[in-house]
C-alpha cells in the first residue's frame, strides 16, 4: 500500500495465532510468522504463566521452533495434527507418482491403479463410502484387533490458518 509520503510499503500478510489448545481460547495474535514477533509476545508473559507450559502444537516451521526453544526451553514440541496428515498424504501422493514415474517413464494416467485410486487414499475414513475405505486393506477385523483401527475422525482437524498451540499445564480428559 502507499505510505503518508506516497511511496509504496510492503505489508506482512500473515498473522500466528497462538492458541490454548485445552479450551480452544485464543490467547493472542502476533503480526508476522517468524521467532522475533512470536519470541517477543512470550517474553510478555511471566514466568510463572511460561513455566506452566508443557506442549507446544506448532506448524513444521523452524522460526516457530526457535521462538519455543528460546523462551520455553522445558516445553515439548509437537506438530499440530493438520500439517502432521498434510505432511504423510503429500508422502503418499509422492510414492503413488513415483509407482508410476520409475517404471513407465511417465505420468499417471486413468488406467493406472495408483493414479485412478489417488483420491481413495488421501479421503479421510469418515468420509468413504462403506466397502472402500482407506484402511480396509490394513485394518481388517480378521487380521487387526479392533483397537488399533483408526476410529472415524480420529484424525480430522478443521482448524486452518497458522497456529501455535499453548497448552495449559493441566491434563486433558481422554472422551
């Protein structure tokens, strides 16, 4: 955008929204997505408050981790769920492209098993018809004891944007 003298002047688009991951309670949001705004916002808080901190959910992002490192350094750092299933469905659309790409010295085409299933193995258990789920193949009631399935949702996550998790240190009730 243009400044008060009329020249142009870059502006940050991206925001880190840091979150108790307990109650869902935004705690704040900090200008930028690197460790300087996001180290500069815990250094904010008391000790006490940042002594309490167990985890840390965060996006995989090394600026994010510095930030953590520095002003929490007896925390635990975890990646949030959605880029944890964002980061294994770009590895499995990685390994069904090469299938393909190594032995035909190609792309994937319509007639290909990897290529016409690619949806089946990137949709979310809930959300497949009955007969084609993703897991079928892994989890079956004669080879897996029921247990270590899946459940369905277990791993949706609807939030998005950039987030930066901050547990409360008490334990979270298992439902």
């Amino acid at each position: 955008f243009r400044d008060d003298q009329g020249g142009w002047r870059r502006v940050e688009p991206w925001m880190s929204t840091i979150v108790n991951a307990d109650c869902a309670q935004v705690l704040g949001i900090v200008h930028g997505r690197d460790s300087a705004a996001v180290g500069v916002w815990l250094a904010e808080r008391s000790r006490a408050w940042r002594d309490r901190i167990e985890v840390v959910a965060i996006d995989p992002s090394a600026a994010f981790k510095k930030a953590i490192t520095d002003a929490l350094p007896n925390a635990k750092i975890s990646v949030d769920p959605f880029h944890l299933v964002q980061l294994a469905n770009l590895m499995v659309t990685r390994v069904r492209q090469r299938l393909i790409r190594e032995p035909e010295h190609r792309r994937g085409r319509k007639v290909d098993p990897a290529w016409a299933n690619r949806r089946l193995l990137l949709r979310g258990y809930d959300t497949s018809r009955r007969g084609r789920r993703p897991g079928s193949m892994l989890c079956s009631p004669a080879t897996t004891p029921p247990t270590s399935c899946p459940q369905p949702g277990a791993l949706r996550n609807n939030s998005g944007g950039s987030s930066t998790s901050l547990p409360s240190s008490r334990p979270t009730p298992r439902r």
